[in-house]
C-alpha cells in the first residue's frame, strides 16, 4: 500500500512494486490524481480517493485494503499532511 501515491515518489514506487508483481493499493487526495495514477500504474494497482489527515478516511482505506488483499505486505507513507 502507498499511501500518498498519486504521484512522485509515491507512484513511482507503486509502479515499481507493480512490474515485480504486486498488488498495489495506492491513495490520492483527489479522483483525478487517482485516475492519472491508475493509467500509469496499470492492472495490478487499486486507486482510492484517501486523505490521511482524516481518520475517517484511514478506517475506510484499512477496510479496503483488508478486503482486497487479506493483508498488507507493506505500507508506504508518503503522504504529506
């Protein structure tokens, strides 16, 4: 999971979990990062509207990712609050 991964760092490292073969759920503020995101992460990336700086937002994300996935490998945070 890249929290922050609309762009940057953060796609960047989500694209390259995704060519070694993960799934990669990955977060962005707004819907348009996550659709930019998601053309450059490809099929194995699942994007989320997530702002971390919202709790609410972060219990809907574990919940997510909990269903997609079963369990979270890793986690990068690289959001910026």
């Amino acid at each position: 999971m890249v929290a922050g991964g609309g762009t940057g760092i953060g796609c960047a490292t989500g694209k390259l979990w995704g060519q070694g073969g993960a799934k990669v759920i990955f977060t962005a503020r707004s819907k348009d990062a996550v659709q930019a995101a998601q053309k450059e992460l490809g099929p194995n990336a699942i994007g989320l509207v997530s702002d971390t700086s919202k709790l609410s937002d972060i219990d809907a994300l574990a919940a997510k990712a909990k269903a997609e996935l079963g369990e979270v490998d890793l986690l990068f945070v690289n959001a910026g609050i």
